[in-house]
C-alpha cells in the first residue's frame, strides 16, 4: 500500500515538473523571442516632405514651410506679420522632423525635434520629446 503511494506521488511529481517544462519553454519563446518586422513597416513611418510646403496655422501661430528647406514663423497674437516673422530651416527624415531657429542677435542655431504623428495634405500634427503636440491646418 505503500509503495503505490511512493509510485503515485513520484507520477503525480514527474506530470508537474513535465508541465512547468513545457509552460517555461513556451513562456521563453513567447517573450525572448524577438519581434520580427518587415521591411514594408518601416515605410509606413515615412512622411512625404512635400505635403509640408506651405501656410500652416494653428491659432494664432504660423509657419510657412518652403521647398528649399527654409521657413518662417510668426505669432499674430503678438502683432508680427509674415514679413517680420523668424526664419529657420527645416528637415525631415522619416518621421523625424527638425527646425533650426536662427537668433536674430546672437546668429546662435536653436535646434527643435518632433516626431510628425499626422501629416495630409490639410493637416499636420507632431509632438516633442516630451509628448506636447500641435496640430495645424493647411491655409495655403
């Protein structure tokens, strides 16, 4: 009597230890594995520069964007029209989009980083590295 026992215990012991195998080999892969991603996502996660050319407003800010790269800023809240506006340059690289403001006094280079979350041919919305996002309407 026993010995049946002894024999059904060490069964029940050698079921448990084969279902945590079985349980930790397919938790490894399921998390160890990684993630393969085809080559077409990461086309998915350009932007077409050229939609940003153009006036673009949200509120009271501005920026004309231009094809050679160039572009202005202005705030009309504060009484500044286009011809008073900040000039900076501008690229873009997948979703990566930066400005190089260009200080009137000093000529130092302020650099601006956003990654382009939404870009058509009538909006545009990005967010800084601090996940602050602007949205903007195409106005011309």
């Amino acid at each position: 009597m026993r010995n049946k026992k002894v024999f059904l215990l060490m069964g029940l012991l050698l079921v448990a230890l084969a279902a945590t195998a079985v349980f930790v080999i397919r938790y490894q892969k399921r998390v160890h594995q990684p993630e393969v991603i085809e080559p077409e996502v990461f086309e998915k996660l350009k932007v077409d520069p050229d939609l940003l050319i153009g006036l673009w407003r949200s509120g009271s800010m501005y920026y004309r964007y231009n094809a050679d790269g160039t572009g202005l800023t202005w705030d009309a809240a504060e009484d500044i029209k286009e011809e008073e506006a900040s000039h900076f340059t501008w690229t873009v690289d997948k979703t990566l989009f930066t400005h190089l403001h260009k200080m009137e006094i000093s000529d130092a280079i302020i650099p601006k980083q956003y990654h382009i979350t939404k870009l058509t041919l009538q909006t545009l919305a990005y967010e800084d590295e601090f996940g602050v996002t602007a949205v903007y309407e195409k106005v011309e």
